[in-house]
C-alpha cells in the first residue's frame, strides 16, 4: 500500500475514487471499478452512499 488514500482525477472515469483506491492498492483501476459495480448490484444505495462519501471526504482531505 503507497501511504494514504487520495483522488486520482487524472485516471478518473467519474471522480476518481476507483482509481484512487486502485493507485493506494497497487492494483488494476479496472479491477476496482468492476468490483464497485458488483457492490453496487448487490448493495444498492448503500455502495452508492459509500463512494459519495468516500469522494467527498478524500476531496476536503
């Protein structure tokens, strides 16, 4: 893991919380925006509620 988590707008799709966590990760951006859209299918609102806040916290971060 590479130190904290940030946004990584420059890779971003929507706003960058994937591939954030896929840079934090070391992992494929890929990876982590299919597994998000799974969450997103199996917990609804839920995941939703999770990356907005996930976004908004890193982004005042």
């Amino acid at each position: 893991m590479n130190g904290h988590y940030a946004l990584d707008k420059g890779n971003a799709k929507l706003m960058g919380v994937c591939s954030g966590f896929a840079r934090w990760a070391d992992v494929d951006p890929m990876l982590t925006r299919l597994t998000m859209v799974l969450l997103t299918l199996f917990l609804g609102p839920i995941a939703l509620l999770a990356y907005i806040v996930t976004a908004m916290v890193a982004n005042n971060g």
